[in-house]
C-alpha cells in the first residue's frame, strides 16, 4: 500500500463513518445536548471532559487537551499510523483507497525501509538463538543469570549474543538474501579492507531497540569482559536516531496509556529488571542525555514523566538536564529518590517492586526536588550557604507565577534554612512587584464585559476570528505582527492558513477544514478541534475582536516591561546608573502605551 492518498477519498471515508459509533466503542458516551460526553481515555479523570461532536465530526477533551477527528481517535487510542488508521477505517466504511501515484524516489525509500525493517528483525532472531542454545552465548546466558533477568524475559525483549568472530552476522544475512549495502544501511556492519565487511557488534550482548510498532529498528550492545565502550549503539541510520527512540516503548506503551504516567530510567537492564518486577510503564532513554525529541515521543503517550535515573553524580546531573527538558515539552515531571550509590535494577534486586512503587508515590515534584538538592550542596547554617541556596534557587522561583505555590516554596525553604518566609516571597516578587500591576482580564463573549479569563482564551478567540474571516486575519497580523501566538501549534497553525489564502485569499472556516495533511501535529489537530468546539468563546463580532487584539497587545507589552524591570533590577545591583537612568526611560514610554491602551486609545479601532 502507498503512504499517500487523495483527500477526497480520505473525506470519503470520514463522511461514511460515524464518530460516535466508532469512539463509543471504546468510551461509554453520554447525549448532551447536541454533542456526547464520557471519560476520557487518555487521562484519568471522574468527571466527564471528553466531548465528542457528531455535526463537526471531531472529539476535544477539555482536560488534556487531546482532539481530533475520528482518523486522529484511533491513531491515539490504538498507536496506528495514518496508513493504518485509514485503511481500517475504509475496510468498515466500505471504501477502496485509491493512492497518489508515488515518486521513484519515494517508492524506493519505502522499499528500502521495508527491507531494513526486515533484516532487522532477522538479525534480532539471529542473535536470539545464539544466546538461547548456542554454546557461544554461554557467557552471555551467565552474565543475565547473574543478573536476575529470566529465560521468558529475554525471549519477551528479544536478548541475544553477537559472537565474536568476523563476519558471522554478515555472512547470515547475506545468505538470506540481503545485500552488502543493506547491512551497511542498517548499521549492523563495519568496512575493514582488505578483509571487506566485518560485524559492527562482535562479542557483546544485543538489546533490540524497536519503534512504538515492534519494528526493529537498531540495536545496543553491552561488552562482555574487558572492552570499550562499555555500549555500543547502532549509528545513525534511515531507521534508527539515537536522540529520538525509547527503549522498550513497544512493551509498555499499554501501561503509560492506561496511568498516564511514564516511569523513565537511564539503561536497558534498569527498564528490563523493572519490568520483570511487574513495573509497566517504564521506558529507558539509551544511557545518554534525555533529548527534546524523546521527550516529544512521552508527551505522545503520557501527562506525567517520573525520573528514576541512578543516585550516583552523573545521574544527578543527567536528572536535571532531563527535568528542564521534559518540563519544556508541556510534561508534568517528578523526581524518584533511589538509596544513595543504588541504580533501579539494583534497588528492585535487594527490596523489590513494592518497595519501588513506594518510591514512586513518594517521588518529588520539580520545584521539591531543585529545594532539597540545593540545600544538601550548600550549609544552610552560614550566611554564605543561606545566599547560595537562594542564588541556585531563585531563577526557577521566579517563574512560578501562583502565589499559593510560591507560599509553599517559601514555607518549606524557611524550614530547611531558617530564612522567613518573608524575605524569600519579597526576594521572588522582587521584579515583578515594580512590573505593571496584574489587572483582572475580561473575558470577551459577545462584546461586554463578563467574567475573567485566561490569556490563552483570548488567543483562542483570535484564532477562530483568523480561520473565519480573511479580513480580519490581515488586521489581526497587522497589530500584532504575524508571531503573534505564543503557543507553537497555533503558530504553525496560524501559518498553514496563510499559505492557502495566498492561493486563495477568500477561504474561510468550512474552506480550511482540510489544511492539515495526514501525518499532522498532533497539537495542531487538537487545536483545530477546539477551535470547532468553542462555543464557549462566542460570535465573531468587531467589538469582541477589537478587546481581544487589546488584551494580547497589552500582554504583548507587559512582557516587555517585565523583561526591562528585570535588566533594571539588575543594573541597580551593579550600580551602573547610566543603564539605570536609560531604563527608567524606556519603561515610563511603554507604560504610558500600556496605559492608552487600558484606556481605549492607541492604535486600536
């Protein structure tokens, strides 16, 4: 099958099916007025937020976030590609997909892959048996034995041996039809003139790494015996890119679908032994350096990410790396606290799975885990300890923008160091307090004032003004300049639109109900969903428009003055009253625009 088709048969397939039936398959849905409402599946929640609209054909859930049309439902809820998700969909629709034409280039990518997919899971097998039955995987068999990793958990991850001898891998393969090239693409070989190609993985034991779908797509290989590197990972290839797979996904995907939740550990054997031990919905990052990708994989699957990387220093710092990272991503993130000097197969070893569930539902948040770590790294009975802990502290601090949350920060900083609470809220509000006061935002519904809302409901609004009239769509950039959305999504959303309406400057809202191609965002299919569904923000009136553009200007502007107060702040600790005075300066201009604005007057109509 071709991974391209035509829109009008994937319209087709949609309009033939029914959303309700299909999504009620797997959620008990509930009429309410013209929409249905039940559990969401991808989050636990007891309260219904998962709404789902048969007019508009499109599922939102107002808890996580998660929507999308009924292609988008069942790629979520069942790991499917688009491909698979259509072809599915067709079959009960009745349909016969009927693909573009395909280029040479890109049917002979696709064949390639299908065949390096292939060779993978033969070599996989190749060095399962090996370590299963062959005597050259005894070492092998005995370093697991000594590891407490069973017989039925390494046929489940597919362990093997890769003996050290030549070209015993190459060889294999060759006789199984594949070709030099190929093995060299899949990174399973080595160029070794005059001897020609060599195995890339001699004398060590293989972990399969797979994708989301069990497809093999490299491998890592732990040295038996004296030897570097301790791993060896495949390089990169068309299949395999270190920085963006987890190993053992495949396996857990279940368990961090059903939580919510991702465990995340540095090592294979570490996710291994977990999951002997009953754990899930752990998943291991390859021993290197959490990546923004690998965090995107996770925000795919799960809300929440806890860390339980080793105790030792290196994973001390691999942590914090990783909690900046997963934090980025939109992930919720907790820290698990093993023994001093254990790593998670060891502590699962000596204590076992209860103990170690009992470290999850004790793990720390991010701001917990920064406070305590800061105060074992400095004397919190000195002055100068008492500084440092707050120097360390105070730039995440001050990007927690809830008071009640800064309060309790506070409360417990003023446990561990002795410093009132006082002082440290004063020390965290101390830019913002000379910042433009928080004024209360209100909320546009039908052009009067009601309500408070947040910042991104206004955004929201402008969005759907965006998508209904192209007109407005001109003005909207016109004031605020066309990065004018904060949220990635709606930026690349807001994009897509303006690359249609210049093939044709008169789409509106019905017009661009196709302008995601398959294989989209997430984040832009729920947004789009959203936007389908807001009722809650009310009509598009020139009125409502105009407070919106005001509301984000003004934010606009804020942000502005927050990052002046900031260098002024900074400036008045180093006595540079030059800067000082040029600072000064600029913030009385631009609070005379914020205060205009506020009024009603400036540049807005």
């Amino acid at each position: 099958m071709t991974t391209a088709f035509n829109q009008d048969v994937i319209h087709e397939v949609k309009d033939r099916i029914d959303i309700v039936e299909i999504i009620g398959g797997y959620v008990q849905l509930k009429k309410r007025g013209r929409s249905y409402v039940g559990l969401c599946p991808f989050h636990n929640e007891k309260t219904p937020s998962f709404t789902v609209s048969p007019d508009k054909q499109v599922f939102y859930c107002f808890g996580c976030g998660a929507g999308g049309d009924v292609l988008t439902f069942l790629m979520k809820r069942e790991g499917l590609s688009f491909p698979e998700a259509l072809a599915a969909l067709a079959a009960r629709a009745g349909v016969e997909l009927v693909g573009e034409e395909e280029t040479p280039a890109a049917r002979r990518q696709r064949e390639l892959k299908e065949r390096l997919y292939r060779l993978g899971a033969i070599a996989a097998s190749f060095y399962y048996r090996i370590l299963a039955r062959h005597p050259a995987g005894a070492p092998a068999r005995s370093y697991l034995q000594r590891r407490g990793i069973k017989g039925v958990t390494a046929r489940q991850f597919e362990l093997g041996f890769a003996p050290d001898a030549g070209a015993v891998l190459v060889n294999y393969l060759q006789r199984q039809g594949f070709t030099p090239e190929e093995i060299e693409q899949a990174g399973l070989s080595l160029s070794r003139p005059p001897r020609g190609l060599v195995d890339r993985f001699r004398g060590r034991l293989m972990f399969p790494i797979k994708d989301s779908r069990s497809r093999v797509i490299g491998f890592g290989g732990r040295v038996l015996g004296e030897g570097q590197p301790k791993y060896l990972n495949s390089p990169e290839t068309i299949l395999f890119h270190k920085g963006h797979h987890l190993f053992g996904l495949h396996l857990s995907l279940p368990g961090i679908r059903k939580e919510g939740r991702a465990i995340l550990v540095e090592g294979y054997m570490d996710m291994i032994a977990a999951w002997q031990h009953g754990i899930d919905n752990v998943v291991a990052s390859l021993g290197t350096s959490l990546t923004p990708a690998q965090a995107r994989e996770l925000k795919k699957y799960a809300r929440e990410v806890i860390i339980a990387y080793d105790a030792d220093t290196a994973g001390q710092a691999a942590t914090l790396r990783g909690l900046d990272i997963l934090a980025a991503a939109g992930l919720q993130v907790r820290v698990l606290q093993l023994p001093e000097g254990k790593d998670p197969d060891e502590f699962l070893a000596a204590r076992g799975p209860e103990a170690f569930r009992e470290l999850v539902a004790g793990s720390q948040g991010l701001m917990e885990f920064r406070i305590h770590k800061a105060v074992s790294e400095h004397d919190a009975g000195t002055a100068a300890g008492r500084k440092a802990i707050m120097t360390a502290l105070l730039p995440y601090l001050r990007q927690v923008r809830d008071a009640v949350e800064q309060e309790t920060y506070a409360r417990l900083l003023n446990r561990y160091t002795g410093i009132s609470e006082t002082a440290i809220l004063n020390d965290i509000r101390r830019p913002e307090a000379r910042l433009d006061r928080a004024e209360k935002t209100t909320y546009i519904r039908d052009g009067r004032a009601g309500g408070t809302a947040a910042p991104h409901q206004a955004e929201l609004f402008l969005l759907r003004a965006y998508l209904a009239s192209p007109a407005l769509a001109t003005r909207i950039d016109a004031e605020l300049g066309e990065n004018w959305c904060r949220d990635q999504a709606a930026r690349d959303l807001v994009a897509a639109v303006r690359e249609r309406r210049r093939e044709n400057p008169e789409l509106t809202g019905p017009d661009l109900a196709g302008i995601l191609t398959p294989g989209r965002e997430p984040q832009q299919e729920a947004l789009l969903a959203r936007l389908t569904l807001a009722e809650d923000l009310g009509p598009v009136e020139e009125r409502a428009v105009n407070k919106a553009i005001r509301l984000l200007k003004l934010q606009q502007l804020r942000r502005q003055s927050k990052s002046l107060w900031l260098a002024l702040a900074r400036a008045e600790d180093t006595g540079d009253q030059e800067q000082v005075r040029e600072l000064q300066g600029k913030i009385f201009h631009l609070q005379q625009t914020i205060n205009s604005l506020k009024l009603g007057r400036g540049e807005l109509r």
